[in-house]
C-alpha cells in the first residue's frame, strides 16, 4: 500500500527544536522531525502525547516557546496568515457547521484563502469547488443540508472543504474519529487517492496503528511531546517502540493482505 517517499533532500517540512505550552503546561518538549514531501505522514502516540498540538503548532495556531518549524525555507512564525493558508490547510478533530448550512456551501468556504474581499467567487473558484466535491465524491449531494448526512458522508464533505483550499500541505487531525470501519478505509483511501493524484503531502494523526501502517508512508511515534521514532512503517511500527510509546506489550507481523505491519496486542 505505501509509496515510495521521496529524498531526504526533498523534504519541505522542518521543525526545530520546538516547545509549545497552554499556559503552564508543556506539552511539546524540543521536539525535532522532518515530514517528507509529497507522502502520507502518520503520526501516532498514546492520548496527551502532543499530536493535535503538533499539528496547531505546524498550522501557526499555536505560538512557540522555542524552535521553529519551516516550510520550504520559509519559517511559518513570519509567514502573513493569508500566505500561510495558501500553502498549508488544517482540518481539525471533529469541526461544527453552521446550522443549515449546505453542502456546496462548506466546501466553497475552503476557498476562503483566495477570494477577493468584497467579491464573490471567481470561475477558478467554482472550478476548484467542483474538483475537491468529485474528488471527495460529494458532487451528488451538493443542495443537501451538511447535518441531515451520515457521519461518513458529513467527514467527506469536511475533506473537499480542505481539498478546495487547494494547498500543497493538507493537516487532518483523527479523520477517521468516530466512524465505523468501512467508512474509516473509505476515508483513509480518499486520502491516499489524493496525495498521489494532486501531488499533496498529507500529515494525518491517527489512533489505528495498523491503520496508520497500511496507509502512511512515513510514521512518526510521539510520547509526552517528544520523539520516539520516526520513519517508515516497518522501523517503526516494532514491539519496541511500541513499549516506549505507549507502553503496550505488543507482537508485530506481517498483515497477510497488504504486507504492512499488524498490531496484536498481548
């Protein structure tokens, strides 16, 4: 299932050394990583660990202690907001739409970046609205009500809204929460379709280790804001670094359908 990730030259995505704290509590410790460009990143870790606040901190939502972190030799903390969303979309855990709000409606809010004040949206505009709603395959249900759909369907159409926003770095925190199965591998293929037809580096969290080792290219291991591991899914995904991640006992093999590696818990 997983792609070949390009160069360690070719990585666009740098954090250095950085800590970020909600008032007094610490919660990324100088941390240090690379995300490659043009993969799909997993990054998982017991709850607490600093996976969402990562992902804030990358988004330039959070501000920094200390480090930084640099996009393409651009360091996001003297990015203008506007450039930054240009580049770079986050989707978070579990958003709110507006009451009454419809399908198409959402998914043009993700051009928000690009529009002109005072002026509605351009033709390039309704054209990148219309790719990410097929692309996320929402097109049909574009007149309906956001709250009257599934959760499955509600999460997809949240996906075309950052697919509309047409970035180079798309952030997706727990995508996959609270939907059953069959919807989460939905999701998770949507993603990776994505990330190899539009050329885009996704960086998901993600609870399912398995789930994380058939559809990322590249796994990031987080314990209490700081580093255990990182690489592809194979050298990370071991009893060991599961142990000092989690501190789960666990045995690692083979999945005997994709070859990735399987999780089974002792």
């Amino acid at each position: 299932m997983a792609r070949h990730v390009r160069a360690e030259g070719d990585v666009s995505l740098n954090i250095d050394s950085i800590s970020i704290a909600y008032g007094t509590h610490l919660v990324i410790k100088g941390l240090s990583l690379t995300i490659p460009k043009g993969a799909v990143t997993a990054i998982i870790g017991p709850n607490g660990c600093g996976k969402s606040t990562l992902l804030r901190g990358i988004a330039g939502l959070l501000p920094l202690q200390r480090g930084r972190i640099v996009l393409d030799e651009n360091p996001v903390a003297q990015m203008r907001p506007s450039a930054l969303a240009r580049r770079l979309a986050l989707l978070p855990q579990a958003p709110l739409a507006p009451e009454g709000i419809r399908v198409q409606e959402l998914v043009t809010r993700g051009r928000t970046p690009w529009l002109r004040p005072f002026r509605p949206p351009a033709a390039a505009d309704r054209d990148a609205v219309e790719r990410a709603m097929h692309a996320a395959g929402v097109a049909e249900m574009r007149h309906r009500r956001v709250s009257d759909l599934s959760g499955g369907q509600r999460q997809r159409v949240w996906i075309a809204m950052a697919f509309a926003q047409e970035t180079e770095w798309l952030l997706l925190d727990e995508p996959t929460t609270w939907l059953d199965l069959p919807h989460q591998l939905e999701v998770l293929h949507l993603i990776r379709r994505q990330s190899s037809e539009a050329s885009r580096s996704m960086v998901m969290t993600l609870h399912d280790i398995s789930l994380a080792a058939r559809f990322a290219d590249h796994v990031i291991a987080l314990r209490d804001g700081d580093l255990v591991a990182q690489g592809p899914a194979h050298q990370v995904i071991t009893p060991e670094v599961l142990k000092r991640s989690f501190g789960l006992k666990a045995q690692v093999i083979p999945d005997p359908l994709h070859g990735t590696p399987l999780v089974l818990p002792r």
